[in-house]
C-alpha cells in the first residue's frame, strides 16, 4: 500500500510539501505540483483526511501543561524547555517536564501520566515517526502539539529538515567535494538524511553504502565507539567531508578525527544540525533552527485547540526555514592581517 511517505520520496521533497499540495495549502512551486499530482495518480495513492473527532466534555482547564522530551543531555532540547517554559509561566501556568529518554515504552508510560495528572495539553517531540505511534498521541484526550518534528496527523511546528539537508549537500559540492559522507539514523523518516541524499543525487554526488554510518538511537559513548570502529575497518578515510545528523555527534566525531590525526577542515569537512550552543563554541557549521520562533508558536497553537475545545479537527502544520551556518570545521577562514 502507498504511503505518504513513498510519495514524498520519490517526488524528492518533505512530505509537509505533499501535504500541501493535496490540501490546496501554501506555497509550493507549480512545477512541483505538478510532479506530486502526477506521482499521487501514477501510485494510486488515496489521500484520505483525517475524521472529524467529536468536540472535548468541557473541562475548567486546570492551567497545567507537560512536555516530553526524548533528551535533556542535547543543548537543543534543554533550549526548547527554555522557551515553552517562559511561554507557560508567562500565563501563570505550570509545566511538567519528562524526559523519555527516546523510548517508545517509556513515553507510553509518561503519556499516561499525563492523563493520570489530567493536564490541559501536551508539547512531545515524539520518540517514534511510526504511523501507530502517532495516531496513539492523535487520540490523547487532550490537545497535543508536536515540536521540531512534523506529522500529519498532528498539529506541529517544525522547520523543514530536507530542506536543512539539502543545503548541507549543496554547501560541500560547492566546496568542491565529492567523497562525502553522512552519520546519524539513516532511514526514510530522517528527513534531514533524505533531503541529504536527494540533492547530492540531483547534483550528481554518490552516496554509497560505505559512506553512511548508520547510528539511530544510540548514547554518545556508543557512537563515538561505533564511528572509531568503522574507522578501523578502513585504511584511508573514504570520505573528506562528512554530515552528522546533530551538533553533539558531529563534536564527538570531530573529537575521534582529532585523535587519529586528521585536522577539520583541512584533511575534512563537518558539518553539524541544530546550530546549539556546541556548535557556536566549538566553531562547528551547523543547520540553525529558529528554536525560539518553534517554542512560541508551539504555545500558541496549543492554546488554539484550548480556546476552539477541539482535538484534531484543526490540525495546523507550521513549517519553517532553516539555515546553514558556515564555520571553522567547514570553511577554512582567512584572518585579515591589518
């Protein structure tokens, strides 16, 4: 059966894209209209809407939200709780913050928590993209908004990751490179993998097998071992420009480059996502997501579905820019000498 997903992929945007065009929303080049409509018909895809659900019992909101996180460790996420917090307490609120840890039982056992402390709404960015993990968030008996990642069933803010991607691949072309290489989830729900990989292949650029050192779901003692271990399997780096999927894996595996002897940028590139604090400290270029823009506007959508007494009947997904931020670890800057 076709899914949104396969649509998207083979058109070679975000499935936030394919989602506009089916529903007639925002901007999206006619040309690439085009493409997704003929694609949806050659497939036989059927979009289907989701159902109305029936308006909430009303409740007195008791002025208590929750958040869950999938990690408190990432500079990014402890940035987010930052940002909803204020947001919250701004309205004399309070938030309750968990962390699943990125595990898919544990964050079913926080979900009911959540109903256990009957709060009026949930921010999450979900440990799991499967369709049957979202649509168990989509049946919450209160308002769910999904932060940094987007979901068609949910109401979520998030900026484009293919897109982020895509200029990561188009910055290191421009470079001048074409053995590159990526680190991080390498499935189809990564899209900032996708949009990676689509652009190289749009610009010509391989991306075989040998360069993609899948790491989903693991610490950073473990990808750090990971990354040195596929290091060993080869005698010469197979690489000499290299994306990783967020700014704490793309310092630890400058760290494990370092220690073998090769010097970032000039035997390698890196290139980071998320553009923390990490990345501003250790010189690392990195896809910058408007982290304040994604905590506000997570609030006020949530305060939407609040106000309107709905869950799901209006779902919005608000998709915003990323930008690439160029330093040290991928362009060699020249000082001026006054």
């Amino acid at each position: 059966m076709t899914t949104i997903r396969d649509v998207a992929e083979l058109a070679g945007v975000s499935i936030a894209t394919i989602s506009r065009v089916l529903n007639n929303k925002g901007k999206v080049s006619q040309e690439t209209a085009d493409r997704v409509r003929a694609l949806v018909k050659e497939l036989d895809y059927v979009y289907v809407k989701q159902p109305l659900k029936p308006r909430r019992t009303e409740v007195k909101p008791q002025g208590l939200f929750a958040i869950i996180l999938p990690t408190l460790s990432n500079p990014y996420f402890s940035e987010l709780l930052d940002i909803v917090e204020q947001e919250v307490q701004y309205l004399g609120r309070s938030l309750l913050v968990y962390n699943s840890r990125g595990e898919i039982k544990r964050e079913l056992s926080l979900l009911n928590i959540c109903k256990q402390q009957k709060i009026d709404g949930l921010f999450i960015v979900p440990s799991s993209g499967k369709p049957e993990h979202i649509a168990l968030l989509n049946q919450q008996p209160f308002p769910v908004v999904s932060l940094t990642q987007l979901h068609p069933e949910l109401t979520s803010v998030a900026v484009d990751h293919a897109e982020g991607g895509a200029q990561v691949a188009e910055h290191l072309t421009s470079m001048g490179h074409t053995q590159i290489g990526y680190l991080g989830p390498a499935d189809e729900a990564e899209q900032k993998f996708t949009g990676f990989r689509n652009k190289l292949s749009d610009l010509r650029i391989p991306l075989p097998a040998e360069r993609i050192i899948d790491t989903p779901d693991v610490s950073a003692p473990e990808l750090s071992a990971r990354f040195s271990a596929y290091l060993d399997q080869h005698a010469v780096l197979p690489f000499s420009a290299i994306f990783v999927f967020n700014d704490v894996s793309a310092q630890l595996v400058i760290e494990v480059l370092q220690s073998r002897g090769y010097r970032v940028p000039e035997d390698v590139l890196v290139v980071g996502f998320d553009n923390t604090l990490i990345a501003q400290v250790m010189n690392i270029s990195s896809v910058a997501q408007p982290i304040k823009e994604i905590g506000r506007l997570g609030f006020q959508e949530m305060m939407r579905l609040i106000e309107h007494n709905e869950l799901g009947n209006d779902t919005h997904h608000l998709i915003l820019s990323p930008r690439l931020v160029l330093r040290n670890s991928s362009v060699k800057l020249i000082k001026r000498v006054l």
